[in-house]
C-alpha cells in the first residue's frame, strides 16, 4: 500500500464522509491485525466460511450421505481420512459439509436476534415510561430460564428440524441485545446533538434509525461474535439430542450423538466433529475479544 493512501487513511482530520469511514475502518483493519488472538479468530472463522463455500471441490468426491455398510466404523486411513461412521459414511466428508449447516444456523439465528434485540432495547431506551417497563419485564422472562433449556422447550414444542432449531434459538438469544440496546439509548438519548435534531422537527423513527441504532451497532456486533460460541453450543446440543438437523443432513451435534456410544473403541467418530465444534467456538470468541478491544478500546487489558 502506497504512502500517500496510508497517509489519506490515517488522517486526523478528514476532509469528507467518506474519508473519515474509510479511514475509520482501516485503523480498526490494523487493530485486529495487532491483536494477535483476535487474529487467530479471524483465520479460523474465515477457514470455516472458505470450507462451508468449497465443502464440494474438498470432500474428495464422497458424498457425506452414502452409506457403504461392509466398511463400517473403519479407522482413518488414506482411504477415510477421519474414519467412518456406523453407517459406513466418511466422516471427513460429513465435517466438511457439517460446517455448511453450523454456518447456516449462525447466519439465520444473527439476522433475527440483533435487529430484533436492537429495535426492542432502542425503543424502551428512547420512549421510557410504560414502553420500557413492559418491553423490559417481557426481556426479564426470558432472561430468568437458562438459554439452553429454554432453547430445548421451544424446539420440543416446535418440532426438529432446522427451520425449528433457528426459531427456538432465536427465541432465546435476543433479550442481551435488547438490554445492551436500552443502555446505549438512554445515554445517547441525553446527547446534544439528538436534543438539536428535535429542535429541527425529526420523527422518533427518524431519529432512532438514522442517528441511535447506527451508534448502537458496535456493541452489538461484538455482542453477537462473541455470542457465536453459544449459538454454535446451543445448535450442537439440539442435534445432539435430535431436534436440530435430521438425517442424513451432516451436523456436528448429531454426529457426536452417534459416536457416543463408541467413543472408546472408535474414538474418532464422536472426537472429530467434537474438535470441530470446539475450534469454531474458540474462534468466535477470540474474533470477539478482539472486536470488543477494537470498539471499545478503553476495555481492553
């Protein structure tokens, strides 16, 4: 990179909007490339996006659903490079195409939790009053029961399933970010430059979707990346229990449900999709100490 665009990016004092985001995002770029844990998360989340994607140019040809019931419970070998299951399927295949589903869930799980979080905690942080204290005590309820025991409630009620999974997760996961949401409103409420944009005739919508949300996003980014871990933990424990995806869908959860009754004769069926889960998990939750650092600088250790 040339000196001169280093030089535009890092300037103090931008002479646009577009330099000063720009400019904003590329000195948080080199926060994270600073923070070497951050960056250990950043590689291992960005290797599980490039395997979900490439899952078929990588699984060598064997499809994660066929069955070969004479090479049952085989060890790892040139042939299986993970083994196989007690079905006979590669289990090197079904951990490839299993990251597609955990991804999956991720991605469904963020895109209804955070918008649902941020529109409930702005709303009872700006309004106050009788909003708030309703749209406070519905969160309450749902903080008072463990999120994974809450999560299976709903899925039980709801039926296995993907689509069911996502919903019950969601269910849960959103009452944070509704109360992260509801503090950051209530001090960005009081600011001066909201006071003016009143004075100006703005609407409560207006000022809550252009100016509040927006300041708002950051903590709830790095809510949700370090929230990942316990999405991909609460994912894996309803298909452990079967109410997550169903055969002969690949899931991690499910496929350490199969192993565990083998898992001290044939480690490897229940060990690997295991360590899988394990590395993801440990990946989103360095990616969001160092995405919290990033944000919120004046935390950081």
């Amino acid at each position: 990179m040339s000196t001169s665009l280093i030089t535009w990016l890092m300037d103090e004092a931008p002479q646009s909007r577009r330099q000063a985001v720009i400019g904003s995002l590329y000195r948080r770029w080199r926060s994270i490339l600073a923070n070497p844990a951050a960056l250990v998360g950043l590689v291992i989340v960005a290797l599980l996006i490039l395997i979900a994607i490439c899952a078929p140019l990588l699984d060598r040809g064997i499809s994660p659903i066929a069955q070969d019931l004479n090479n049952r419970l085989a060890a790892p070998s040139a042939a299986h490079w993970f083994g196989t299951d007690e079905l006979g399927r590669d289990i090197y295949s079904r951990t490839l195409y299993g990251s597609r589903v955990t991804l999956t869930i991720v991605g469904l799980v963020s895109v209804v939790v955070a918008p649902i979080g941020l529109l409930v905690g702005t709303l009872a942080g700006y309004l106050g009053g009788w909003v708030d204290a309703t749209l406070m005590r519905i969160t309450d309820v749902f903080l008072a029961f463990p999120r994974l025991v809450l999560a299976l409630a709903f899925a039980a009620a709801l039926g296995p399933g993907i689509e069911n999974a996502v919903i019950a997760i969601s269910l849960t996961a959103w009452p944070p970010y509704a109360r992260i949401a509801r503090a950051e409103t209530i001090t960005i409420a009081k600011s001066d430059f909201i006071q003016a944009v009143v004075l100006q005739g703005a609407s409560t919508w207006r000022i809550l979707f252009h100016h509040v949300v927006p300041l708002c996003l950051s903590s709830v980014i790095v809510r949700l990346t370090l929230d990942m871990a316990g999405i991909i933990l609460t994912a894996a424990g309803l298909g452990f229990l079967g109410l997550g995806a169903q055969p002969p869908t690949a899931e991690w959860g499910a496929m350490v449900s199969a192993g565990r009754d083998v898992i001290l004769d044939q480690w490897w069926v229940a060990t690997i999709p295991g360590i899988a889960i394990f590395c993801v998990s440990l990946g989103f939750n360095l990616l969001g100490d160092g995405l919290r650092d990033v944000f919120d600088p004046k935390d950081a250790s």
